[in-house]
C-alpha cells in the first residue's frame, strides 16, 4: 500500500531483508541501499501510521468473507504461477489452494456463447474434470461460467480467478455459483478485498489465469476478445495454447480460427488432444487412465431417436418428422434420455448429444 512500491520493487525488497517485518524494521539508509528505492520512498515505507488504518479495514473484509493471504513466499503459493515474468507478490484466497492445483487447465472464451460453444464448453470441462485436472477460468459470463459451474457438478476442483476483490463478485448472479467454488476450490484475485470489477482490471487478471495453467483453451472469442489477451499471456509465458475450430462467418470464432491458422494455437477437437499435448507434465496423475463409461441401456425407440440426434442442435419438430413419433411422444422419450445423460435440452426445443 506503499505509493511507488509494486511487485517488483516488493520483490527486491524481501529479497534484500529476507521477510517483509525485516523491510519495515530498516532504517532509511538500510532501504536506500536496494536498487530502485530512493529517500522519498524510503521515508513512505518507514511511515507506517499512513497506512495502518488501510489495512486494518483489509484485515477486516478478509475475516468478514473467510478469506486469507498468500504470498509469493508461502509455501502454497501456485507453483506454476511463481514461474510467470510478473508474478503477483499476494494472492486473496477465499477457499483453498492445493498442491493439485500444478495440474490445471484453463477454459475460457466469449461471454456470449453460441449453443455449439456452449455444448463444447461443457464437454470439455467435464471431462477435464473426469482426469482429476484442475479447471481454471475467471468466473465472467458465458464460456467461464459454464466450465466453473459444470466442473463443478462433474465433482472436479476449480479455480476461479477473478479482476475484482474476492469479496466482490462479479457478475452478481454468479454469487450462488461462487460459494461452490469455494467450497471445494478457489476463488483467488490480486486486487484488496473490496475493489471494484473495473475494466482496466481484467487484462492483468488474464495472465493470472493463464499463469496457473499448463494450457489454455479457447472455445470462442472474437479477434479482439478478452480471451485472445489470456492466449497472448499464455504464448508469453511459454504454456501451451488450444483453439476449437469455430464456423467461419461467426464473428464468435474468429480469434479461434484467427490462433489456428496463425499457427499460435492447436487444433483441439476433444480433451484427448490437450491431453496427448500435456500428458509429460500431466503424467504423475495420469496413472490411472479415464474408466470407459458404463453402456447406457436404451430403449428401441430411445436408441432411434438418439441416432437422429448429433452435435449439432436440431429442434424437436425436426425430430419427430425424421423418426416418425408424435411431438407429444417423442418428448417423452427425449425427458427419459436426458435423465440417462446422453442427451441434452437447449432453448427453444432444440436437442443435442451429450457426448
């Protein structure tokens, strides 16, 4: 809290004194001797009284949300985050941080999906899940939504990562969603505890996210998405970057196609792709490979109408003409195969394979 102290100047200090109470016990010209701090700064870091009341009303926020510090000292500090450029030197953590969390992926993209964005974000992270890899996103509207929230009904661990305080979620109708998390993960910023989801906040966010993952997965984005800064932070930091083709007249897949055929990102088509890229990294919880899924059994007339059914949405109507069932009937059928997992409901009647 400091003015003209950031993560660097921070990072050389404790690296000078060997603990932050070390720093805040030198005298002046102690402080004057570590490169990049003058007698003005000195001086600000000596006057302790300008800013005690600042982080009492910290401490305050922290134990109100249950949340804590971690710094880049720490012992549970994410391992692959203290290998980024710039670190941040503290982490707000509400939930907890795991030795896990080395093998995590991040899912991100639009926030205005398209149903087949949608579909794929929700296959992904669930299987990302099934591996027992640690899912990473930033909590925003549309794609990380629906990896946080569907990781989290598949059992898995997530982290979310967010450009506000911890104790200020945003959007405000992932609140609900946010207590999941944090119950078997983590909700984590860089921001004090009550700032605001300012715009100018999120592109520092972003490398955070992708600074925690071995990879990142873009689903959709447009060419001057958020998610095309997580890429280039990910790129930066020398992680891996996956793209899902998308259709070529919508705007939602340009920065996909654009990462693709600019060479920047791979191809993916299922998780086995990331995880055939990863697999050395991702070896020691590899051991086990996926079970093969129990065979779900299936009516004749359950079996007819999912073999009309395919990856892309197709509407009810458009179904009962192709299997020759009555709308009332073919809807009873559809309920039943929903409840079996096989087959998922989208707006307006329209129907999809779950995978």
């Amino acid at each position: 809290m400091v003015q003209g102290i950031g993560a660097a100047r921070l990072r050389s200090l404790v690296n000078h004194f060997g603990d932050p109470e070390s720093v805040l016990n030198a005298t002046e010209r102690e402080l004057i001797n570590v490169d990049g701090i003058d007698r003005a700064l000195a001086r600000r870091i000596i006057s302790e009284e300008d800013f005690e009341e600042k982080i009492q009303l910290q401490l305050s926020r922290l134990n109100k949300s249950e949340a804590r510090i971690v710094t880049f000292w720490d012992k549970e500090y994410p391992e692959n985050l203290k290998k980024i450029y710039d670190p941040p030197v503290m982490l707000f953590v509400r939930g907890q941080l795991s030795s896990s969390d080395k093998y995590s992926i991040a899912v991100v993209g639009t926030r205005n999906p398209t149903p087949y964005g949608r579909h794929v974000a929700e296959k992904f992270s669930a299987e990302i899940a099934e591996y027992g890899i640690v899912v990473v996103s930033g909590l925003a509207r549309g794609i990380d939504t629906i990896a946080h929230a569907t990781t989290v009904r598949s059992g898995g661990r997530t982290i979310a990562v967010l450009g506000s305080g911890v104790d200020v979620i945003y959007p405000s109708e992932n609140k609900r969603l946010a207590e999941q998390i944090f119950v078997s993960g983590a909700i984590i910023s860089e921001y004090y505890m009550g700032s605001k989801p300012d715009a100018v906040n999120f592109p520092r966010r972003n490398r955070i996210i992708s600074g925690i993952s071995l990879g990142t997965i873009l689903v959709e984005t447009a060419a001057d998405g958020g998610a095309m800064i997580t890429a280039s932070f990910a790129l930066d930091q020398n992680r891996e970057v996956f793209a899902v083709p998308g259709q070529i007249f919508e705007r939602k897949c340009e920065g996909t196609n654009k990462l693709i055929q600019e060479g920047r990102a791979k191809l993916v088509g299922n998780i086995a792709d990331v995880v055939d890229e990863l697999r050395y990294k991702l070896k020691p919880i590899l051991k086990d490979q996926q079970r093969p899924p129990a065979k779900i059994q299936l009516s004749i007339f359950e079996q007819k109408i999912f073999d009309a059914i395919s990856d892309d949405p197709v509407h009810v109507d458009v179904l009962a003409d192709k299997c020759e069932i009555s709308t009332s009937d073919i809807l009873v059928q559809l309920l039943s195969l929903e409840l079996k997992g096989v087959v998922k409901q989208l707006p307006g009647k329209y129907f999809i394979k779950c995978g």
